[in-house]
C-alpha cells in the first residue's frame, strides 16, 4: 500500500467534473479520482478549515463514532474496476478493528475530518496514477539532450551500417 495526502481538487476541462487530486508522499505519482459536486465541496472545506453551523453528513458520522468510542483508524482505496473507484474506512474500537465500504470520496471526507492515513493499494496507483515531479521530469530531459548533443551523423551511419550487414531470421 502507498500513502497518500490530498493535493487538491482540480475540474475536468471536458465535462467541468470536480477531481480530487491524491499524491504519494514522494510527490512523484498523483492519483485523480472524480467525484461529485457535492463530495468536492465536503472536501474543500475541510481543506480550507471552513466549520460549518450544522453538522454535515461527515461531520454527523463522525459524532456519531467518537460518542460511541470509535475512531477511524485509516483508510484505504483498495480497487479500480471498469472505471470505479472502491474504499474501505477502518474503524478501531480497543483491538477491534471492522471495514466498511464506502466511496473514495466519502472516505477521503471522513479521513480528513480525523486527520486519519488516507492508503492506496499499489495495484491502484500503477493502473491509475500520473507521474508529477517535474523535476524529475527535466532531469530525464536533460539528460536526452545531453544525448543527443553528444550524437554526430555518423553515428547513425555506423548503426545503418551494422544492421544491414547482421543476418536475418529467415536468411
């Protein structure tokens, strides 16, 4: 498993659908994950500190778990199937500790809220994230300019040379 911090809320350009933007601790991969308009604004204003005057479906939840001595322990985006995300929210109770399903963005409320992990199961982040460390990034591409700066034309000629004189499979 891969943890991950939210980095955000972007919009789809396309379709103006709110994305959660999820990043691994390394800043190297983000994982976007659509969600509704409704579930975007629950996050954003846990991310902007906003306290609501009424308890919001989270937050009532939430009360309801701590009144009765439970707290999340984590949670974990744990598959990816035809398009959809699944999550499960780890509730702790002493030793005990049960899975509830949940949407990734109900659960990624919930774990900000607590300031609970917020994990991705590996298989996920490789089917599904982007890579975002752009230094990373201009070092490779500095790296093929370097390359490349360093290549004269015959070079190629040599190359051309040496696969037209190699024997083929059929010969």
């Amino acid at each position: 498993m891969i943890e991950m911090t939210v980095a955000g809320i972007a919009v789809d350009a396309a379709n103006r659908a709110p994305i959660v933007l999820l990043r691994d601790t390394t800043e190297r991969r983000e994982l976007p994950i659509w969600i509704s308009h409704e579930q975007a604004k629950a996050i954003i204003s846990v991310l902007n500190g906003q306290t609501p005057t009424r308890p919001l479906t989270h937050d009532l939840l939430i009360q309801m778990l701590q009144e009765w001595g439970l707290q999340v322990d984590r949670i974990i985006i744990n598959a990816l199937e035809n398009g959809t995300f699944y999550a499960v929210i780890k509730v702790r109770q002493g030793e005990n500790v049960r899975d509830f399903d949940a949407r990734p963005s109900d659960a990624i409320a919930v774990a900000l809220r607590t300031d609970a992990s917020i994990w991705v199961m590996e298989e996920v982040v490789a089917e599904a994230s982007t890579p975002v460390n752009h230094e990373a990034d201009e070092e490779e591409r500095e790296e093929f300019r370097r390359f490349l700066a360093d290549l004269s034309p015959e070079d190629f000629l040599q190359q051309r040379e040496q696969s037209t004189n190699e024997p083929t499979n059929g010969d």
